[in-house]
C-alpha cells in the first residue's frame, strides 16, 4: 500500500496548515477586538475629559454683568430722560415705561 502513507502526510500537511490558519484568524480576530476595545476607550476618556473642561470652564466664567447704576443726578428731568432712553432702546415695554414713569412722577 504504497497510497496510504502518501495520503496520511497528505492529509496531516492539510490538517496542520488548517490549523495553522485557524490560529492566524483566530489571534486576528482578537488582535482587532482589543485594538476596537482600546480605541473606543480613548473615544471615551477624550469624551469625558471634553465634558469636564467644558463644566470647568462654565464653573470659571464670570457672573453677568450687573445693570448699570442709576446716574447720580436725582433731578426729575433727568430720570425721566433715562426713562425714555430705556424705552427707546427696547428695555422697557410701554407698560414698564407708563408704570416707571408714574412712579418717578409721584416723587417714588
């Protein structure tokens, strides 16, 4: 039987390099999972570290800025001028304008 042990080595040849690509896919494959693993970690951290600067700098920021004092002239004319001037500018709807104005003419 000069076949049979020819198709044996044939056949172990077959069954080794089977093996051998079985273990080449099969570290690929895992090589892939940790490098798709490592880079959604990094995704993740670059995330996070964003949300924390971004909290930190919202932290960080000065509070807004106060209005404008009232000018030191206490003179009816000009409140009432400064009064207008809000209107004007849109700061002050008619009804705040009407209501401000009474108030400063009742001496309030």
């Amino acid at each position: 039987m000069i076949g049979g042990p020819m198709r044996r080595m044939r056949r172990r040849r077959m069954v080794g390099a089977a093996a051998t690509t079985a273990v080449v896919v099969g570290t690929a494959g895992a090589v892939s999972h940790h490098q798709q693993q490592k880079y959604a970690n990094q995704d993740a951290a670059a995330q996070q570290n964003a949300e924390t600067e971004q909290m930190q700098q919202q932290q960080a920021a000065p509070p807004p800025a106060a209005p404008a004092p009232a000018p030191a002239g206490n003179d009816l004319t000009s409140q009432l001028n400064q009064l207008g001037q809000l209107h004007a500018s849109g700061v002050l709807s008619d009804e705040e304008f009407t209501a401000a104005k009474q108030k400063v003419l009742a001496g309030g």
